[in-house]
C-alpha cells in the first residue's frame, strides 16, 4: 500500500514537472500555443491510460513518466536543431539585406535592427541575441551550440568595431559562407549514403533481437543479446561520431 501510494504521488509530481517544462518552452517560443495543447491532450490521454494500467501494473506507469520527460527533452533538441539549420540557410538573405541597407547610409546596427525586424520569429530571437553581443561586448555569448552562430558573432563584432570596412568585410564574409556551404554540401552527399545504411542495418538489427526474444526467451540467451547490443551500439556509435569528425572541415 505505501509503494502505490509513493509511485502515484511520484506520477503527480512528473505531471507537474511536465507541465512546467511545457510553459518554459511555449515562453521561449519552442513551441506554438496550438503544439502546447496538442501536448497537453496526449499527455493527458496518456496519463489516464496508465492510471488505469496502474491497477495491473507499477510498470507501466514507471516507463511512461520516463517516456514523457525523454520526450520533452528531444523535443527540445531537435527543435533547436532544426531552427539552427532553417538560421544558416536564411541568414544569406539577411547578410544580403543588410549589405543593401548599409549602401544606403545606414549604419551596420542600425541595418541589422532594421533587417531583423522582417524575419521569422525564431530568426529574430538568435539575432537579438548575437546583437546584445555585438553591442555589449562583455555580455556573456549566446547559449547556442553552434559553430555557425559563433563565427557571426566573431565576424559581426570584427566589423562593428572596424566600421570603415563594414561592407567590405560583409561582402568576402557572405563569400565565404558561400563556398563553405557548398563545400560541405558535396562533402554531405558522400557520407549521407553511408548514414543511411546504418539507419537500415539498425532497423533489421531491432527486428532480429525482437524475433530472437519473442522465440527463444530473455533468460536463456541474455548476455548474447547484450554482448551483440553493445557491439552494435559501437559499430554505430564509429559510424555517426568518429566518421563525422573524418570530414572536410570548413
């Protein structure tokens, strides 16, 4: 009776945790207030799902609150993943845009302000960030992991503190980006062929162990089963990691 009682109020407490992650992402603008209730509903359906299971099995209330904090943390990563990559793409229209202005007599913050004002959303949040360090240069730099957004803002505080060649300085940056991007394009379409196949060894791979303990048993056979997973995980772990540190760099 004290373990249910202790597994269900450690439940109430994931669903709160849960919920308060959920606003500090609809804060940061992670997520769209529509994406914030499609969350909270399958969490929900979810929740009542496994207080019903609850009666036959703890276990299955355990790996759901684990299930939905890992959930919530990927989320998160791929989202800034991917508003990193959609940034890279679309800052070539905005270097452009600010080289434009600039040649009007606009000067360079004046020309990023007035240039961020017409991009995306989560655009604009990057970019005022990187301009909080161009402008307070002892502020602290972005919390962004990115090799990208750190050469910006090496290249953005070299121009604004050499105003005299700003647009110089803007046009062999945006040059170099260019050859840059192309460079790890071609490099991209030799490995993405490699990752693939990894992808698909690694969905036959699931399959096969699932059929072999489905057929044979856990207990049986369970230190081939793991000897196997962790051979695998390092066969992979040379092929996405080690192979991705073997590339051009630019």
């Amino acid at each position: 009776m004290i373990e249910t009682l202790l597994c269900f109020s450690f439940f109430l407490f994931v669903i709160r945790i849960r919920f308060r992650i959920l606003k500090k992402y609809l804060n940061e603008q992670l997520m769209k207030p529509s994406d914030f209730h499609v969350f909270g509903m399958i969490f929900i359906f979810f929740d009542l799902l496994m207080a019903f299971l609850f009666h036959f099995s703890q276990f299955f209330l355990l790996v759901w609150m684990g299930f939905s904090i890992l959930i919530l943390f990927f989320y998160k990563k791929v989202v800034q993943i991917y508003r990193l990559r959609r940034f890279e793409i679309h800052f070539f229209i905005f270097l452009d845009q600010i080289i434009l202005k600039m040649e009007l007599n606009t000067s360079f913050r004046e020309a990023i302000a007035a240039a961020n004002a017409y991009q995306p959303i989560y655009f604009q949040s990057i970019m005022v960030q990187i301009l909080k360090f161009v402008v307070f240069s002892q502020q602290k730099k972005p919390d962004l992991d990115s090799k990208f957004i750190n050469m910006v803002l090496k290249e953005f505080n070299d121009v604004d503190q050499q105003s005299h060649l700003s647009i110089t300085r803007l046009k062999m940056f945006r040059q170099r980006l260019k050859v840059c991007s192309d460079f790890r394009h071609r490099s991209g379409q030799v490995t993405r062929q490699i990752k693939i196949q990894s992808i698909v060894t690694s969905a036959l791979f699931v399959a096969l162990m699932i059929f072999s303990v489905l057929h044979f048993g856990w207990l049986p056979c369970w230190k081939i089963y793991i000897v196997s997973a962790v051979l695998f995980s390092v066969g992979l772990w040379g092929v996405f990691c080690l192979g991705k540190k073997k590339t051009w760099k630019t």
